[in-house]
C-alpha cells in the first residue's frame, strides 16, 4: 500500500523545473536537487500535480568574476524564489516493459542579483561600482518524458528532458528567468526501496547538452549531475532522511562571448529531507521539505537553497 502513495510524489516532483546557478552569468539549465526521493518508482495511471515552492541564495566575493549579459562582473549576490507548476500524466498502457511518463514543467518567481563591480561593458569600456537589478516574471518550459521498470525492491529510470527559452530574459540585466538558450538533457535512475524494513535509497545520473545563447554567442559546456537521496520511514507516513547532489562541467564554455575562456563549474549539495504522507478525501497527498548546504564550489555562487513540494494526485484510482 505505501509504495503506491510514494509513487504519488515522485512521478510529479521528479521531472521539475529545472535552474541552476553555473556556466554563463552563474546560470545553466540543470538544476541540482531537483532528483530525490523514489525518483524511480513507477507511479499510479492518471494525471498527478506538483506544486513546489524553491527558495535559493548565493554569494561569490569580489575576487570571482563572471560573464553576464555580455559584460565581466565581480563578486557575485542572488536570491531566488519560485512557483513551480508541474502538471504529468502517467499512461496505464505498458511501453517497452515500462511505464511512460509526460510532464511540461514552468516557474512563476522573483530574482534579486547584485554585482560588486562591473568590469566590462558590451563596447569593451570599463565601468567600475556597485550595480543591483530585481524582477519578477515566468521561467523556460521543461517538457519531460520518462520510462519506469519495477524488479522487486529495485526500480528503474529513463527519462529526456528539454529547456525551451520562453522565460523572461534581456542580454543587458542582471536578473533574468530564463536562459535564452534551447537545452537537452537525458539519463538514467535508479531506486532501492524495502517496504518491510522501511529503507529508500535512490540516485539518478544525468548530463546537458546546451545550444548557444543568441543574444550573447556564448554556449555552456556539456555538464554532469548526480543526484542522490536516502531515507528511513518511522511511521506508514512519515520518513526522514539525507539528500545529496554533484554537479560537474565536463566541457569548457565557448563562442565568441566566453571571454574567460573553458570557465568550467561545480559545486557539492548535501542536507536533510523530511516527507509526510496524509489524506485528503479519498486521495493520499504528499508534502516533502528538504535543503541543501553548497560547498567546493568552482565558477559559480555558493549558497543554500531549500524545497517546500506539494504532489496532488488528480486522477481518482480504480
């Protein structure tokens, strides 16, 4: 019975939006932490929702520079904030063993950044001082699809992903939504989960393919990402446990814009998560809060940033 309420969750919240800060002006397709728990775990036929609240700050010192809308900026202070909507319907009928799964994924939110000095301009001229910009607006579209087997207490994953650059973006600000640039991104899961002892373990690997920014002629590297999660369920509701990410450039950024040169990223995420199942009719909901520490990060803001998630199951079951 628990396995088919977790399924619940992870169909919604495994394919979410995804942002990250990294490559061009500290930001890039993938977002770290947007795999946890269950990420592989087939789920119940029908249409399911995620609503996810995300909140992020990070901060670089003066002596980190990064490119940014065609200009060199130093020092490097952001926050985020954001309304995922992640609307996906799973289909009853089996596809090649597994289950399929489809999933448009898009943001509502606000972006505060401030620069410490900006180096160079569009035209090459130097300008020095401080330089703050907010906004607020709709993020790119993620559209997602995904295959699900299940052998016993293991489950497995294969999922596509794309960003589509409809987000709010302007090559002269600081704050910007979106990325301006199309993406492609595809990997594999994988879940342990022992409904008798009550054990989840679950880990997905992934990499982007990211195409150039037209505004700027600059393109982001191929990049890696790992995300991890692992729990211990104390009641038939109620589990706690670690989650965890690695995110790694494999290749340098390029085009005429990458004035820094490879100006390769990563960064380390690793914090705690809690997930409670409870009832809402006739209907098993699901909320899930869980946040990340950054360290050892390299070309990129390190920070925190925490997940507040709401997976609503609309479909009723048979």
């Amino acid at each position: 019975m628990r396995s088919r309420l977790l399924v619940v969750f992870l169909a919604c919240v495994a394919f979410g939006p995804l942002r990250a800060r990294a490559d061009e002006g500290g930001v890039s397709f993938w977002l770290p932490g947007n795999f946890g728990s269950f990420v592989a775990t087939p789920g119940d036929p029908g249409w399911e929702l995620a609503l996810i609240y995300y909140y992020s700050s990070g901060d670089a010192g003066a002596d980190k520079v990064f490119p940014r809308g065609g200009r060199i900026t130093a020092g490097v202070d952001a926050t985020a904030s954001f309304i995922f909507v992640a609307p996906t319907y799973v289909l009853a009928t089996p596809v090649a063993g597994g289950q399929a799964s489809y999933s448009v994924a898009a943001a509502f939110g606000h972006v505060d950044g401030n620069v410490d000095a900006t180096l160079g301009g569009p035209t090459g001229g130097a300008i020095s001082g401080s330089e703050s910009d907010a906004r607020t607006g709709v993020s790119d579209l993620y559209p997602t699809a995904s295959l699900k087997w299940n052998r016993g207490v293991s489950s497995y994953m294969a999922y596509v992903m794309a960003g589509v650059p409809t987000g709010v973006y302007d090559v002269g600000r600081l704050a910007n939504l979106g990325t301006n640039h199309w993406a492609i991104d595809g990997g594999g899961g994988y879940t342990y989960l022992d409904e008798k002892k009550g054990r989840e373990l679950s880990a997905a690997l992934g990499f982007t393919y990211n195409f150039e920014n037209p505004a700027t002629d600059y393109r982001n590297g191929v990049s890696s990402h790992l995300d991890w999660a692992a729990s211990q369920f104390f009641s038939e509701t109620l589990h706690v446990g670690l989650v965890g990410y690695f995110y790694y450039q494999l290749t340098g950024d390029s085009g005429d814009g990458a004035v820094l040169g490879d100006f390769k990223s990563q960064v380390v995420g690793l914090g705690p998560q809690v997930g409670w199942f409870f009832a809402v009719g006739k209907q098993k909901w699901y909320a899930n809060l869980k946040g990340y520490g950054e360290f050892d990060a390299k070309n990129r803001p390190a920070g925190w940033n925490a997940w507040l998630t709401l997976a609503i199951p609309l479909t009723a079951k048979k």
